[in-house]
C-alpha cells in the first residue's frame, strides 16, 4: 500500500508523517524506516525507528532509488513500514508523469514484500493524476 501525505512547503506534512510514525511503531510487528535528505529529524525519532539519511549515499536517479528501496528490503525482511519524508527530492521526481510512474513501481514492491510506504510529497491535490489523488490520505 503507498499512502500520501501533500501539501504545498511549509505545511506541515513532515509533522503528520512523524505523529504517524510514533502512532504506528506502538502497533507495529516489524520494523519501521524513515528516509530522509538529511538527519535533521534523527532526535524527533524513536529508536525504534531506522534513520537513513539518503545524502549518505550515492543514489542519483529515481530507478537508483527505486533500486535502493528494493536493497533495503532485500536485506531486512521485517520491514513493515517505510516512510519517505521530502519524496519528490529523494526519489529525483522532477514531473507528474515521474511520480505516477515511481508510484506505480513502489505499488508493485509493496504488494509483493507486504511493505507500507508513506511518502510526504510537496505538491498540491490538483497537480496528481487521478491514479496517484487516490492514494492521499492527509492534502495540506
């Protein structure tokens, strides 16, 4: 399942996607994932929750991501949950056709790994294609 939380900058969709973290990790069998373009959240974050901090890496396109994703998965079969704060600039998404098709691709991972994805995208409700407004579950 991809869930979205949008919301133009400065709306507070990181706050939601927190509050929504430490709601979920009180019910969570398995583990839960934050990424993140920095570390800025780390203290905001329960232990419980893995940081990663996606400068810390070399990742330069959304199919390095994608693939990124699949990685962390592949090496951690607890994984329940990914939140994905500032998803547009971590996923390198730079148009609506991008972010339809990455959606589309982490819809395929979810369902065949049984993994949640959060993701918190600095857009507006109008600017989705009906495919992805679907999958909004907080518009800010």
């Amino acid at each position: 399942m991809v869930e979205i939380i949008a919301g133009g900058r400065g709306k507070g969709k990181t706050r939601q996607l927190l509050d929504r973290i430490h709601e979920d990790i009180k019910k969570a069998d398995g583990d839960i994932v934050y990424i993140d373009k920095s570390q800025k959240h780390m203290y905001e974050l329960t232990s419980k929750v893995r940081l990663i901090n996606m400068a810390d890496y070399t990742v330069a396109s959304t199919d390095e991501f994608l693939g990124f994703l699949s990685g962390a998965i592949s090496q951690n079969s607890d994984i329940e949950e990914i939140a994905l704060d500032s998803f547009l600039t971590i996923a390198y998404i730079n148009s609506t056709e991008e972010l339809s098709r990455a959606i589309e691709k982490l819809d395929v991972i979810s369902e065949k790994f049984n993994v949640r994805f959060i993701l918190c995208v600095s857009n507006d409700e109008f600017e989705f294609s009906e495919s992805v407004k679907a999958k909004i579950i907080v518009n800010l």
